[in-house]
C-alpha cells in the first residue's frame, strides 16, 4: 500500500503506481514544488468575462475557463462585425 506523496494518507486505488490519492493532492503537491524550485507566485485573477475569481500560475490568463474564453471569442467577433456593419452606413 502506498501513500499519498501531498497528504501522507494511504492510496485506496487499485493500481498501485498513483503517487496521490487523488486529482487535488497531485494539483496541490506540484503547485506546491513549483512553488519552492521555481519561485511562482499563483496569481489570483478575476475572469474578464463572468467576474469569478480564480488562481492560475499563468501570465496570460484572464478567462476562469475555456467556456468564457470561448464565450469572450464570440462576443468579440460578433462586436467586430457590428463595428464594421456600422462602419460600413456610415
Ligand atoms: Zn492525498
Ligand atoms: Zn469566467
């Protein structure tokens, strides 16, 4: 039986070669190593689409998730095309 590399609690899965009992411990372990060999510091966002509040350890990131990325894409093309067609009357 093995135990958790984050938390220390012994592993319930059937495969023995997990090293975390489960997705969060694995998430928090590495955030964790990040933290100490590189020096990053997670950044707390707020998405520029629906205002949630969210951590990334990206520099880029402004969307909570790939749903308001994709939401803010189309929103964007749809404004492009309204600026153009007004453009265009003018
Ligand atoms: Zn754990
Ligand atoms: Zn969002």
């Amino acid at each position: 039986m093995e135990n958790c590399l984050h938390c220390g609690k012994e592993i319930q899965w059937a495969n023995n070669k997990k090293k975390y009992c489960g997705p969060k411990c694995s998430k928090a372990y590495h955030t964790a190593k990040l933290r100490e060999t590189k020096g990053i510091v997670e950044r707390t966002v707020t998405c520029a689409h629906c205002g949630e509040v969210f951590t990334t350890w990206s520099m880029q990131k402004v969307y909570c998730g790939w749903e308001c990325n994709n939401a803010a894409q189309t929103e964007r093309k749809k404004k492009l095309v309204e600026e153009k067609r007004n453009a265009d009357l003018l």
